[in-house]
C-alpha cells in the first residue's frame, strides 16, 4: 500500500504552459526607432496616477524588427525603489519569443540621473540577455516630463 501511495504522488507534477498570445495583428504592431519612440510607448501606456507617486518596472519586449510583441509590469514598489527580479524579466521574455527587450522604470522624484542600482541592473540584464541570444537595446528612466537613455548616454 504505501509503495502505491509513493507511485501515485510521483505523477502528482504542475503543468508548465510557454505560450504567448499576441492580441494585435503582426502587421498592426507598432515599431519602435529610437528612445524618444519607446519613451512615447511607455507614456502613453503608464498609469499616471503612479507616474509620480511610486516606483514601477516595467519591459518593452520586441521581435527582430523592433516591433513591440508586448509591455509588462514587472514591479511595483514604494517612492524611492522597486525590484526588477531578473528571471521574471527573462521569463517575459523567453515566453514572448523576443528578440530584443527594453527595460524601463520611472522615478517619482521626478529625478533623471541614473542610480547606482540602475546601472546594475542594466549591467545584469544585458549580461542575461547576451547569454540567452537576446539584445537589451536601452534602458529608460522616466518622469512625466522626460526621460534618460542609457544607450544615447553611452551607457550602455
């Protein structure tokens, strides 16, 4: 009896589903050129009401012809700080085939000027990204009233 019990918890297993589901017509995904083209995206689809009241990450995940396959909330943390778990990022974007990704948070100081965690984790997910075979092609810092790139700031 109890070999059996052992036997029939060993198929006792979670499902692991990789899907992604794409609501919008490959040929009506918006393209995205450059920051200023990115930084509209994620302004226009930010909760203003968190804009300048808590910290959020979120990832703009893209095909090879930089079309935006999807944006995803990664975090949302307090006034000065939020986590961005770098396996949920990569998750994102494993499961949304991407070829490129652009990570991005907003600063409710209103504050451009990148921290020191910033440029870590930049450094981190670029260094995820080249080991899996994908391009973190910027990363923005944004307020309602501008943004920071740190591919135009050479940064990255």
């Amino acid at each position: 009896m109890e070999t059996s019990k052992k036997q029939s918890q060993l198929h006792k297993v979670s499902e692991i589903e990789l899907t992604y589901r794409p609501k919008v017509k490959a040929s009506e995904r918006v393209k995205v050129s450059n920051s200023q083209d990115v930084y509209d995206l994620l302004l226009d689809s930010w909760d203003k009401n968190k804009l300048e009241f808590v910290e959020q990450f979120k990832v703009v995940y893209l095909n090879r012809a930089n079309k935006v396959l999807g944006i995803v909330t990664i975090s949302t943390g307090g006034t000065a700080g939020t986590i961005a778990d770098t396996k949920l990022i990569m998750v994102g974007a494993l499961k949304a085939n991407a070829e490129g990704i652009i990570p991005a948070h907003n600063h409710p100081s209103g504050n451009l000027n990148p921290s020191e965690a910033d440029i870590e984790i930049t450094k981190k997910l670029k260094k995820a990204g080249e080991f899996l075979g994908m391009n973190v092609l910027d990363n923005l810092i944004i307020t309602i009233e501008g943004y920071y790139s740190f591919t135009d700031e050479g940064v990255l």
